[in-house]
C-alpha cells in the first residue's frame, strides 16, 4: 500500500522539478538573447569606428573638434541623424538614409544616401556650434 502511494508522490515531485528547470532554462536563454543583443549593438559601433579609421583622409581637426572625445564618430553620427538633409526625395514608400560617409577635412564631408530605388551623393560643410552639435550645410549635390 505504501508503494502505490509512493508512485504518484515521486511522479508529482519530478513534474515539478522539470517545471523549476523549464524556468531557470527559460531565464537563462532571455539572459543569453539579451546578451547577444548588447554585443550586436556594441559590433555595429566598433564596425563603424573601424570603417572612420580606415578613412583614406585622416583629418586634423581644429581645436574645437579636436577637444570632443572621438570627433570623426561624432561628426558622421551627426550627420546620420539629419536625413532631412538629404537633397533628393524618396520614391515608391522607401525612406532615405546615409549609407556611406568619409570626413574629407575639418570644414567639409561627403556622403553617400538612398532609399532603396533613389541614390545619390553629395558634399556636405560642417562646423561645431555653441551647443556642442554640428550644423550642416549642404554644398553641392553630386550628378551623375
């Protein structure tokens, strides 16, 4: 008699041991997913930091710039940040963005933009303002 009522005792313990290692598993993969997602985000900056010191122009910058903790990033994410910038309008729903950027001194940067069925490029001026930001103004519209 104790036997058969041992059984169903261990069966209910073990199904709950299995759901308390579901959850801990569970918590684990979401700690791991979270992980991934902090180091994907981390690989795209150092990527592009990486793509900025490759440039085939290194700059000297003025003093302004030059007092920012990594200017060329700076200056590119800023430039990144003004799409509205862009002097051709997007087509068929796509939106437009920067895709390739190079700083070619302290006062001028090119950049490349598109939207998926619109490309283009263009020669941006640039100068540090009085609240630590860039303004950009727009130079020369590259034509094909």
């Amino acid at each position: 008699m104790k036997k058969i009522l041992l059984f169903p005792v261990l069966a209910l313990l073990l199904s709950c041991t299995n759901e308390a290692e579901k959850e801990k598993t569970n918590l684990h993969i979401s700690t791991l997913e979270a992980d991934l997602n902090e180091l994907k985000i981390e690989n795209d900056l150092l990527e592009k930091e990486l793509r900025l010191l490759k440039s085939r122009n290194p700059v000297a910058f003025n003093e302004a710039l030059d007092s920012l903790e990594k200017p060329e990033t700076f200056i590119v994410e800023s430039l990144e940040r003004n799409q509205q910038l862009i002097p051709k309008k997007s087509v068929l729903g796509g939106t437009m963005r920067f895709v390739d950027i190079e700083i070619l001194n302290e006062r001028f940067i090119w950049a490349a933009y598109e939207d998926g069925h619109v490309a283009g490029e263009a020669i941006f001026q640039y100068k540090l303002n009085e609240v630590d930001s860039i303004d950009f103004n727009l130079v020369s519209e590259i034509k094909d």
